[in-house]
C-alpha cells in the first residue's frame, strides 16, 4: 500500500522560505507514470494545487505560486519537496503531498498532511 | 483559470437519504472531473475520477454524472460515515482547480 508522509518544520518567520519533504513508501516515485504534487488548505478554508511533478522532470505550478515556488525529486530516497519563498501570513495552511497518475491528474493517494504556520 | 463552483455549499440531511451535490465548471471541462471526501483532521480521500469512475474501495452507493459542465455527486442512501466536506476538481487544465466544497452533516 503506498503511503506518503510530509515533514518539516510547523513554524516559519514571515519572508523565509518554507521547504517540506514528503517521503513515499511502499512504491517507487521512479515512474515517469504519476506526478509527485502538493495542495495546501488554509484553516478552514478549501483546497490549492501548488505544483506537480515527475520523475522525468517535468513540472507543472500553479500560476499563482508559480515565482515563489520550487519542487523538487529524490529518486535516491524516495521524497519529494516543496520549497515556498518569501512567505506571509497568506500562507500559514495545512500542506499535503499528492500522488497523481500522468493522464488523469486527479489526486489518488495522499499524505496526512502538515500545518505550516508562518509568524514571526 | 478554470472556476469551480459547488452547491449547496452546505446541507443537512439523515441517514438513509438520497443526496446530490453538484459542481459547475465556467469552461467546458470534457470528463475532467473527480470527487473527494473530506472528514475533520484528515486529508482528502478520492472517491470518484473521470467524472463517474469509482476508486477502488469506494462504496457504490456514490455515484457520479455529467450534464454538459455540470457534474453531480449522488450518494444513493447516506450512512453515518459520510458525514463530511465533498470537494470536486478539475483536472482539465493547469492550474487544477477545485470547488469551494460541500458540507454534509447530520439533520
């Protein structure tokens, strides 16, 4: 059964860069089949996709996000990771990585997802 | 950006009954569309993909439709575990985009 589990630090001071992993088990991310993504949700609020990506490198971000955002791969470790610049307020929210397959893009296993709260 | 809308946004209904949450695209989104259930604490749980493709697991009382770029989540008989928040998203085109989501609770 493939599991996905986010981790990193909860507390990030307002214009640093926040940076999570995401390590896979149970399944390699060496498939140029899925893409490795994250979402975030903001307390209370609804779901954002960040960006995706795959083993062969291509990436997809949200336009939105699209300057301050970078993810990267570790086939070698089997982890993903997401680093967020220059961070406010706007982005304290639970952030969850994702796994989708490369023809359908929808979101079929998930982490358990981290708060990231950005204060100073 | 592709837009997502849901509605209701809420509702309150029993066990047993037959509820149906709808999501609208503001852009033709073909079968682009998949359904998740979200309980409090937890992540998203895909239920349904491809607009009516049910996810290994998932109980066939949920089912899903399309009518031109509306979609509709049925849950045919609800069950005390599917209290939670329903959330649709289109995988059409980037950004992927998901409905504000849907509150089911308990009447």
């Amino acid at each position: 059964q493939l599991q996905l589990q986010e981790s990193g630090p909860g507390l990030v001071k307002p214009s640093e860069t926040l940076s999570l992993t995401c390590t896979v088990s149970g399944g390699s991310i060496g498939s140029s089949y899925y893409y490795w993504g994250w979402i975030r949700q903001p307390p209370g609020k609804g779901l954002e996709w960040i960006g995706s990506m795959s083993y062969s490198g291509s990436t997809y971000y949200n336009p939105s996000l699209k300057s301050r955002v970078a993810i990267s791969l570790d086939a070698s470790k089997n982890q993903f990771s997401l680093k967020v610049r220059s961070v406010t307020a706007a982005d304290t929210a639970v952030y969850y990585c994702a796994r989708t397959s490369a023809d359908s893009y929808y979101f079929d296993y998930w982490g358990q997802g981290t708060l990231v709260t950005v204060s100073s | 950006d592709i837009q997502m809308t849901q509605s209701p946004s809420s509702l309150s209904a029993s066990v047993g009954d037959r509820v149906t949450i709808t999501c609208r695209a503001s852009q033709s989104i073909t079968n682009s569309l998949s359904w998740y259930q979200q309980k409090p604490g937890k992540a998203p749980n895909l239920l349904i993909y491809a607009t009516s493709s049910l996810q290994g697991g998932v109980p066939s009382r949920f089912s899903g439709s399309r009518s031109g770029t509306d979609f509709t989540l049925t849950i045919s008989s609800l069950q005390p575990e599917d209290f939670a928040t329903y959330y649709c998203q289109q995988s059409y085109s980037i950004p992927f985009t998901f409905g504000p989501g849907t509150k089911v609770d308990i009447k």
